[in-house]
C-alpha cells in the first residue's frame, strides 16, 4: 500500500487541481441539450469557461447564477430559482445542472431545496430534468466533481427496476458505459469502435465525443449543447445486459446505476496498458459470447511489438506524474509496465483509490511539490497537464501533456490514449521524448550494449571548438 503524505503548507504554490464545479459542469456537458449552471459569482463561471475554451478550442455553453454583495449575505435562493427559469424558458435545454461554488457553499446554500421549490412552482417544465449538485471548490477536484454530478443525474433520472413498466425487456446487445473524467473525446471514439467490434451497442454516459469532439454543425449558434447522450436514453439503461464502469472515481456512481437497475457492472481502474486492455477484452467477449476479432487479435500484436521496441528507452526511466488519482493510476501502471519507475507521485486529493497503487509514497498536494519531489529524486521526465510545463523545464527534463487542462498544444483533448492502439501511441510518445531530449543517454544503454553511443564516444582527436 502507498504511503499518502498529505498536505503540510497553507496555500497551493503551483495549483495542480481544476476545481469540482468545472468537474461538474464537464460530466453535464456530455449530454444532449444540456446546460450547466454554477451557483456562484459571476467570476467563478467566466474562469470555468476560460478553462474549457482554452482546453476543447470551442464555444462552452455555461451560465451563473451572479452571486452579489446582496445576496452572499442575505440569500441567493430566488437566484437559483430565478436563473433556472431564464434558462428554461429561453435556451429550452433538457438538462439543468446547478452546480454550487465555494461562495455559494460559505453562504449555506441548499440547491436541492431550490431545485424542488422551483419544480413545485412550474410544473409546465416538468421536461426539464434540473439536477442540483454540492461542489465546493474548496474540496475535490475535477475528478470528484465530475463524480458527484454524474451520480445525482443518475440518481435523479434513472427509473428503479422495481417501477412497473419501467424497463420492457433486455436488448442483448446493449452495454452501459460510465465513462470517468480522464476520457477524452478520442477514446471513446475508439471504445465505440471497440464495442461494435463484439456485436454490442455502447451507450456512453455521458459522451462527450458527440458534443465536444470538435464537429463543425449545420447551426450557427446553440446556447445549449449540440450532441452527447440524449437524457431520454437514461430510462433505458434498465434494459443492458451489462455495465461497463471506467475509473475508480465512478464506485459510488456505478453502485447508485446498479441498485437502480440491478444491471450487472465490470469495473475497470483505466484502459491503459497491455493488462488492464488484456481485462476489458476478456470481459467483452464474455459479455457478448463472440470471440475476440482478429483485428483486435493484431492490433494486441501490434503493443506488443511496440513494448519490445520502446523498452530499451523506457526500462528504468525514472518519471514524476502529476495527475488527479485516476490518471495518475493509470499511467503509474503503464510505465510500471514498462519497467519504468515512479520517483514522483503527486495528486490532488485523497480518495480510496490512492492506497492500492503500488508506489512507495503519493504526495497530496501541487506542482511545486512535483518539482521539488521530482528534483531530489533525479526525474528524467514528466507527465502532467499543461500547468507542468514549466515545471518541466525547470527540471530540465521533457514532459509528456496529459490531463486537463491542456492549453498550449492543438488537439490534445482529442489524442486517443486507450486500448491496444492508444497504448501503442502513448508508448511511442514516450520513448521519442526520451529519444529527442538535450543528448540525455538512454536509460540502461550499457547494460544492453555493452557500449556507449556513438555521439559520446571519445575520439582519438577531440574536436575543435
């Protein structure tokens, strides 16, 4: 078990975490026609949209509720009800997810209360699914907000098995996917492709490769989301024959689907890595009683031949990772994979999944934390968001751009790093940064050689200069 070394300073030097309202608003932007609205200032929303603009390079559907001096201090209830109805009446969404902030958390804001007050006083919206949600963003992170979210919507949204007529009959081809924060548009695109691959039918909650993959629509404005998981496809997740749950941050959310629907789950920590894959694959042809395809077959070759390839750079790299836990998980079982080792393990917040990944010490703080870790531990690279970049150069070492947010590259919130062929891709990244940085030798070059590299070799005349 991992030895978690919580927080010893006041205040984040170097901020790693997004906060749980962007987690929220992200879950709910993966749903058709939705509208995310943060209960909070005004400031609070716009440094949200800044986030996701900057990340995705698209228009973000989000509102406020406008918090003032006024209303911190005496009440912002008619706010919430007030920004509901705007919304509703106007932007005609069929989802609404009022996400609390810390100014509204501080001022003992109660959403729940607000939500069912305004669906009492209008019940001519009963279309409108409203979900109010806790997400201060003085606890958590993106991962925790995003959970919650997706958690209440299913709570919210999903008929019990027990309703009569609720859920006609199986459809033996359909298989729920609760898709955690760490899955970009470009991984479920390629977990779709997977699915059909077994003859199943996915049905992702939420999708984000519909609504935020980049596709240039037929409307010149939408004020609400174009694309994602219809809300009317939750009445039927009843009917699979299976879930699917991605990322250990979904437990609670995945026992809140199965309690509801008595639907079986899988449960997977990450898709990343030849053994984490090995397990989904399995599970998929179980699931679906057809063998494993033969293009699935290769593409496993194919990683393979990549692993052989890539380990002569990447056995006994020494890597510092600075990500929320469920990626951190992830890519701390790839390059263990790989023979690689964890020198630095830095997160944002401590949650269960923290204690089962098999490093020594994970330290519960920022990049500052990173750097320092990392500097005392000699790091040769990095892996984290664009944030880290800096810290990076400051280490002298290359970084390896993953997580959110990532601002200074194009298409980096597309980039598939699941399954056979993401894993290969990400393996390839890794060794060619390795490869490409400032003449560093490559990790374990003597020992495989038996000789130095032909760059270092001393002449028997030294070059001029």
């Amino acid at each position: 078990m991992a030895d978690i070394l919580k927080r010893n300073k006041a205040l984040s030097v170097n901020p790693l975490k997004a906060s749980q309202p962007i987690g929220g608003a992200l879950a709910t932007l993966g749903f058709n026609r939705a509208m995310p609205m943060l209960h909070g200032s005004q400031g609070c929303t716009a440094f949200a949209k800044v986030f996701f603009v900057r990340h995705f390079r698209e228009p973000i559907p989000l509102q406020s509720t406008a918090m003032d001096q006024g209303s911190s201090v005496m009440g912002a209830d008619d706010n919430v009800r007030d920004g509901i109805l705007t919304i509703a009446e106007k932007s005609h969404p069929d989802l609404i997810t009022v996400l609390t902030t810390g100014l509204a958390e501080t001022q003992g804001a109660d959403v729940q209360r607000n939500v069912r007050e305004f669906q009492e006083a209008h019940p001519e919206l009963a279309h409108v699914a409203v979900v109010g949600v806790n997400t201060p963003d003085f606890l958590g992170s993106v991962e925790t907000g995003y959970a919650s979210t997706l958690t209440e919507i299913l709570r919210a949204r999903v008929p019990d098995a027990s309703t009569a007529g609720t859920h006609p009959g199986k459809h033996h081809q359909q298989v729920n996917v609760l898709a955690n924060y760490a899955l970009t548009p470009g991984d479920l695109e390629a977990l779709r492709d997977l699915f059909e691959h077994f003859k199943l039918s996915p049905v992702f909650v939420p999708d984000i490769s519909d609504s935020l993959d980049g596709c240039l629509t037929a409307d010149d404005f939408s004020p609400v989301t174009i694309g994602g998981t219809p809300v009317s496809a939750l009445a039927t997740l009843g009917n699979a024959i299976a879930t699917i749950v991605i990322g250990a941050s979904l437990d609670a959310c995945a026992e809140v689907l199965e309690s509801k629907t008595g639907v079986p789950s899988y449960r997977f920590d990450h898709l990343y890595g030849l053994a984490a894959n090995d397990a989904l694959v399995h599970t998929l042809a179980t699931i679906s009683g057809n063998p494993v395809p033969a293009r699935i077959e290769r593409q496993r070759a194919q990683l393979q031949d990549a692993m052989l390839d890539t380990h002569f750079m990447l056995g006994q790299l020494r890597i510092a990772i600075a990500a929320d836990a469920d990626l951190l998980g992830a890519f701390v079982d790839l390059v263990q994979e790989m023979g690689a080792e964890v020198v630095a393990a830095v997160t944002s917040c401590n949650v269960p999944l923290l204690a089962r990944l098999p490093v020594a010490r994970i330290k519960i703080g920022d990049l500052e934390d990173m750097e320092q870790i990392g500097l005392a531990n000699k790091a040769q690279l990095v892996i984290g968001n664009s944030h880290a970049v800096d810290t990076a150069e400051r280490l002298g070492v290359p970084i390896l751009r993953a997580g959110f947010p990532l601002y200074d590259i194009i298409g980096g919130y597309q980039k598939t790093w699941i399954g056979y062929r993401g894993t290969r891709q990400t393996l390839f990244d890794l060794a060619n940064l390795v490869i490409n940085h400032s003449h560093e030798e490559i990790p374990a070059y003597h020992s495989i050689y038996g000789q130095k590299p032909a760059s270092e070799r001393q002449t028997a005349t030294p070059p001029c200069h």
